[in-house]
C-alpha cells in the first residue's frame, strides 16, 4: 500500500513508520523537521523536508498519490500553544483541514489522525474515560487538536472520506525527546541516567493513562483495514501516578534515588523555607538547653 505519514521525523510519527515498513509498505514522510529529527526517520522511507501548509506537499500528494494518509504532524506541547494560541491553531487546526481537504481531491481512500485523548476531553468526570465523554478542553492545543478531529469528520460527510481517528492518552517510549516538551518518563529517564534528581510537582499521586509508543504504532497498522468511519481511544485503561512512575524507572535504571517534591507552596505563597535543616536543629537544641 502507498502510504504518506506526515510528521513521520517525529518521536510517534516514526514508530508508525516503521510499523508501516515492517509490514512490507511503500512509506514516504512529510516532516518540516520543527521538532522531528532526521534520524527518526527509519531506513526505507522517503523523506521531503516540507510544510504541511507548502505548495510542495500538494505536488507529494499528486505525485505519490497515496492510498492511505497517516496525519502526525502537529505542534505537539501544550505549552507551546499557551504562547501562541494562533500558530497552533495554523498546525492543527488548519494543517489538519488542509491534509484532509488533500486527501479528497487526491483520492486517497482513508486519513488516520493522531487525536489526543489526554487533551480533548478536559478535566474527565470518571476513569476510565469513554469516547462519548463530553468534549470540553482546557489548553489551546486540546481545542486545536479537536478542530483537527471535526474537520476530518467533516469531510467524511461532505465528500466520504474515510477515516480512524485515534485518541492517543500519554505516550512514551524510545525516541521521546527528554530536552523538549516531552512527558515525564522521557524527562526521568534522562535525568535518572544522568544521575540528576528528578522534581515530582504536587504530591505526585494523580494518575493518568500513560501508553507505549509500540501499542500506538501497532494501532496505526491495524486502522489501514479496520475502525472506518470511528473515533477510538488508545490508552491502556488505567491510571499510574507520577510516584509509581519515577519508582519503576529507578528500579529498571538500578540506582537508589529519592524525587524532590516541587515548589507549589512557593507559587501559591511565594514561601520558601529559610532555615536549613542543620541551623534548625542548633535552634532547637540551643532552645531545649535555655
Ligand atoms: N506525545 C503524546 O503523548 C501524544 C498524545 C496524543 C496525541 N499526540 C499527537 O501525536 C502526534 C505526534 O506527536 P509527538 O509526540 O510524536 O510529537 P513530535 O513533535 O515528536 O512530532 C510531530 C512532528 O510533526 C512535525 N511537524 C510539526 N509541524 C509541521 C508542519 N507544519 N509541517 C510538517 N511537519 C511538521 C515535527 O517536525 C515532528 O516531527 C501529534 O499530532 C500529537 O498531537 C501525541
């Protein structure tokens, strides 16, 4: 099958890629290389250096003519989009639109999405959260990343394209770029291995589905024939909290180690302890002796 998988220079994108190769397909990549590495990209693939939003990318489309289109492109941290609500929007919401509207007027026969099942559905009513959750985000990218859903939702009504929209919950895995906006598995592990400490912010119990990037890939594969038409969940189901991931990283990376709790009293106060713990203990004893 000819496939076209945008952001395939990406920590997801190129487990996808890969998967897409090992299954014996013909895999090109669009990638503008904004956070993606060259290097991801596996052996077997055809990189174009290009924007979503290009000229070029519509050129790909005409002359590779895909059959499936695998969208992973995207400003990919929350963070980011805090600070530039309008050029998220421009990447996942229009980008989106965009390779969607492509899809149609190439003949592409199915447009799988990389939703975001972490994002999307705002503060959840209950755990495990189901598809038919209400829909209510509270970042910049949630929304930017729903707009991307509806207008491939769209297009499968107007103009029949066919599509899986996968709701991803927090990835990790090989490949995931501890120095970005990474999740806290990339960040540990390469703080861990570095032998630094590593910051639990607040009391480190809240819990989130957190799903290997080789259960997403495997996904993507398994959309090229199956779950047209549907929007779906890929998360293991169950929640970790931060404390149980930094204690299982310890244990794998086999060092002794403690977290250092974050600073929330110093953002909601502005207080700080002053007194370190050795000039609180000559307090203390000078007090007991007088
Ligand atoms: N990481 C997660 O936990 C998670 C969870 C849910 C959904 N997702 C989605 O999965 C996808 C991949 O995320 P990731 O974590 O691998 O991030 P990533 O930043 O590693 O991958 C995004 C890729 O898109 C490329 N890109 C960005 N803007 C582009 C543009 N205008 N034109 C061409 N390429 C562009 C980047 O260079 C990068 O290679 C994204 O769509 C993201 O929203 C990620």
């Amino acid at each position: 099958m000819r496939i076209l998988v945008t952001g395939g220079a990406g920590f997801i994108g190129s487990h996808v890629v890969e998967a897409y190769l090992a299954e014996g397909h013909d895999v090109h990549v669009i990638d503008n290389l904004a956070t993606g590495r060259r290097a991801n990209v596996p052996e077997g693939a055809v990189l174009h250096e290009v924007d979503i939003h290009s000229a070029e990318t519509e050129r790909i489309f005409a002359e590779f003519r895909p059959e499936v289109v695998n969208h992973h492109a995207a400003q990919a941290s929350v963070k980011v989009s805090a600070g530039d609500i309008v050029h998220d929007l421009e990447v996942n919401g229009g980008g989106t639109a965009r390779i969607a509207d492509l899809c149609v007027r190439h003949g592409a026969r199915k447009l799988i999405y990389s939703g975001s099942g972490g994002t999307v559905y705002g503060n959840p009513d209950a755990l495990p959260i189901a598809e038919t959750h209400p829909l209510r985000p509270v970042s910049n990218y949630g929304m930017s990343k729903l707009v991307g859903e509806m207008y491939i939702a769209l297009k499968g009504r107007m103009d029949g394209l066919d599509f899986t929209i996968l709701r991803y919950s927090n990835a990790f895995g090989p490949r995931q770029d501890p120095h970005g906006e990474a999740g806290v598995v990339a960040i540990f592990t390469g703080r861990l291995l570095a032998g630094e400490p590593c910051t639990i912010d607040g009391d480190g119990e809240q819990l989130k589905d957190y799903i290997y990037v080789g259960d997403i890939a495997r996904a993507n594969v398994l959309a090229l024939t199956k779950g047209g038409g549907r929007t779906l969940n890929i998360g293991v189901g169950e929640g970790t909290s931060v404390n149980t991931i930094f204690r299982t990283l310890k244990d794998a990376v086999g060092i002794e180690a403690e977290p250092r709790f974050g600073p929330l009293a110093r953002e909601a106060l502005g207080w700080r302890a002053e007194v370190s713990f050795e000039d609180g203990i000559r307090r203390t004893v000078d007090s007991f002796r007088r």
